[in-house]
C-alpha cells in the first residue's frame, strides 16, 4: 500500500472507530492484512461456533482458512447439502462472520442481501458480529454509501454470481425487481443495542467488492 494512502487511510479509521463507539459498536484499525487476521483470531475464542455470510474480505485475510484449520467449530454452509439448514445455523453462533457493502465515515453500516440470510444475522442472532472491512468501502455520508452498495458492490456481485439482473450488463444499478435480484434487502445498522457484540476491523487494503 502506497505510504500516503496509508497515512489517509489510518487518520480517516480513528475517525470512523469514534463513529463506531459513538454507536455502541467496536472499532479497530488493522495496518495490514496479516494484522487483521491476528486481530479477528483474538476477537474469536477458541471451541466457538462460527459462521458467516459470503464475506470475500474473510477468506482474503486468511481468516477463513484460520478458522477451518484451527480449534474451532467453524459451519461452512458450502458443504452442506441442505444450505438452508446451515444458514439456519447462524442464529445460534457464537461468531458470526460478515464484510459490508459500504460504510460511513461516522460509523453507520449499509448492507444488501438477496436471500437475506446475511443482514438478518447481522441485525439479530449470533452472539457477536465481526466485520472485515477494507477501507476501500468506507463513504462519506449514508446517502454515498448506499450508492456504493447499489452500483458497485451489488453488479460485481450478480456478475460473481452470474445473475440474470440489469446491473450486471449495464455496470450499475437500474433499480429492478429482476427475479435474480439481489437487492430484495437493505440494513443499515446505525446503532448496536447490545454493547460488545458488533467488532468491525478497518483494514489498510482493498478488499471485496
């Protein structure tokens, strides 16, 4: 990472951290990747239950394969035959494990989920959250970041997935009510209710979509 982009990144984090406390949740800033997955780990006592929801940020860390390797019970939903039944799973972690589709500077969280499975873990269910979040993600206001979710994570994604919706021809959102849309969702967590249980790690990387 570029040193400057470095400098920006960790003094626009501590801005963002503040946010988070501000909001009842926990913030950290991680200089690098191999930062972020010793950060996480320590989040993650060994025997607990883990799962997550898509997060490409989580395997890009190498907490994923940390995770499989270690001394935990980690459900990963595709060797499931039944992925209903693992995702009902979730509900019951002890850890679930996310990414977002953006963020603002002062700390609000905007997710879209198609099947839902995702933002309704997030909102209600495991015993704690943890996010992975390059900074890359990070906007200025709700309005921003939302428009980040619509028009660059979610066409990435239906292109990931090879969805049949608008946004993965045109490169952006048309705001459809395609039948493979992913957008059918959208959770923003302004606020934890319950101290301790969201922990977002800010990396100093580009990771996700």
């Amino acid at each position: 990472m570029n040193e400057n982009i470095s400098k920006r990144n960790n003094l626009l984090a501590q801005k963002v951290i503040k946010g988070l406390e501000s909001r009842n949740m926990t913030g950290y800033y991680a200089a690098s990747k191999e930062e972020a997955l010793s950060l996480a780990l320590s989040l993650i006592p060994e025997g607990s239950k883990v799962t997550m929801g898509g997060a490409m940020s989580a395997h890009e860390i190498g907490l994923v394969w940390a995770l499989k390797e270690g001394n935990y019970e980690f459900i990963d939903r595709d060797e499931y035959e039944d992925k209903r039944a693992a995702m009902l799973m979730a509900y019951d972690a002890d850890v679930f494990l996310a990414s977002v589709n953006a963020m603002t500077e002062d700390g609000v969280l905007i997710n879209i989920d198609g099947n839902a499975n995702r933002v309704s873990a997030i909102a209600q269910g495991p015993k704690k959250v943890v996010f992975i979040v390059g900074m890359n993600k990070v906007c200025s206001d709700v309005d921003g970041a939302l428009k980040r979710a619509r028009n660059v994570a979610a066409p990435i994604n239906a292109q990931r997935f090879g969805l049949n919706t608008p946004c993965s021809k045109t490169g952006s959102c048309m705001n459809c009510k395609s039948p493979d849309t992913i957008c059918c969702q959208f959770l923003i967590t302004r606020y934890s209710r319950h101290k301790d249980r969201i922990h977002v790690i800010l990396v100093n990387d580009t990771l996700g979509f």
